[in-house]
C-alpha cells in the first residue's frame, strides 16, 4: 500500500510527471508530422483553431468542463495526475511546439521520410507515457476517467465483466469526429490511437498491478 510521502509514493509520483511531460512533448513531435495526434488533442486542436484559445487552455478547459462529473461519480479518480494532465501536457506541447518553431525554425511541411522519422518516436512515447501515467495511482485526468466511469457502472450491471476498452473506443471515436469536423490535428495517427490506447492501458495497469504484489 502506498502512503504519503513514502518512497514507492514519490517513485509513482515521479512516473507520473515524467510521463506527462514525455506526452506533452511527444504530442508537439505529433503535430509535426501531420500524422494526427491522439483523439482528445485532436479534437482540442479543432476547437483552438476555431476560437483562437492556445491549444493549452483549451485543454484546461475541457477537463474542467468534466471535472464536475467526476467529482459525482468517480472522486477516488482525482490526485496530483488529475492537475498534472490536466495543466501541463497541452502547455509543454505549446511550449516544445513554439522551440520547433520559432528557436529551430522547423519548416510547416516536412518530407515524408523526416515526418516518419519523427512520427516513430512520437506515437511510441505517447502510448506508452499515457499508459504509464494513467496506472500511476495518482490520479487521472476528467477525460480519462470518463471511460472508468462507464466502466464500473457497467460492471455493476452485468456481474463484475469490463467493457472499458469499449468505452473507451466509444470515447475516443467521438472525439475524433469532432476533430475532423473542427479541422483539428488528425490523420492515421488519431484513428490508430483510438484502436491501440485502451489495450495498451489495460497491459502496463497489468504490469503495475504485478510489480505491486511483490
């Protein structure tokens, strides 16, 4: 069991923010390649370009907007992650996003070969991070708990059988609509990223779940 301030505490708490940083900054990697970013960006990236709000604050925004609900129905949800995800991914993606170009002065459009290159890296730290970050035990952000939310509701239901990856898929899907219709950053990226998130969440919280028994 994990207390306050104890060292596996801190050794999650510090996954946990190295992973949020590694998905703000994969996903300014992601806009580079115009591959699509993952659904929930994607549709923030729409709704920014739209209204002229900075892709950050839209992030802000959206899981404030749902923080009400999952203070009703899924409190044990919220930790440090939740005010992590929630402020510092959409912000350290505008910030690496402003150093790619404005500092490097990155073109707007790459070669094929360049864009893969970065493409490769940025997909794999995402998924990864954001697995990492959502079985850290400190917490997830509105977006995120959406889908756990439907889950164990489900659950309740049906005697005790997990839908989340359909849920989550649901979600995901959704969002990617609303990217597309908003001109959001979407691609083949966005629309593998709603096939690959959930089963990639459900094996590192597996992972989590081992190291933790020991």
């Amino acid at each position: 069991m994990k207390t306050y301030f104890s060292k596996e505490w801190r050794k999650t708490l510090l996954i946990m923010l190295t992973a949020v940083f590694a998905m703000g900054f994969s996903l300014s990697l992601l806009v580079l390649t115009h591959f699509g970013t993952d659904p929930c960006s994607c549709m923030n990236y729409g709704i920014s370009r739209l209204t002229g709000i900075q892709f950050g604050t839209c992030q802000v925004l959206l899981n404030m907007a749902l923080l009400l609900f999952v203070l009703l129905f899924y409190r044990s949800s919220i930790g440090l992650g939740t005010l992590a995800n929630m402020v510092l991914i959409g912000y350290t993606a505008d910030f690496f996003s402003w150093i790619w170009r404005s500092l490097l002065h990155i073109p707007e459009q790459l070669s094929l070969t360049a864009r893969v290159l970065i493409l490769i890296p940025g997909i794999l730290i995402f998924v990864i991070s954001a697995a990492f970050y959502m079985n850290s035990g400190h917490g997830v952000a509105p977006y995120d708990a959406i889908p756990f939310i439907m889950d164990e509701a489900a659950m309740k239901k049906n005697g005790g059988k997990s839908h989340f990856k359909i849920f989550r898929f649901g979600q995901d899907l959704t969002c990617t609509c609303i990217g597309v219709l908003t001109g959001g950053e979407y691609g083949v990226i966005t629309f593998l990223m709603v096939i690959l998130l959930a089963p990639t969440v459900q094996i590192v919280g597996k992972l989590f779940q081992k190291n933790g028994s020991h």
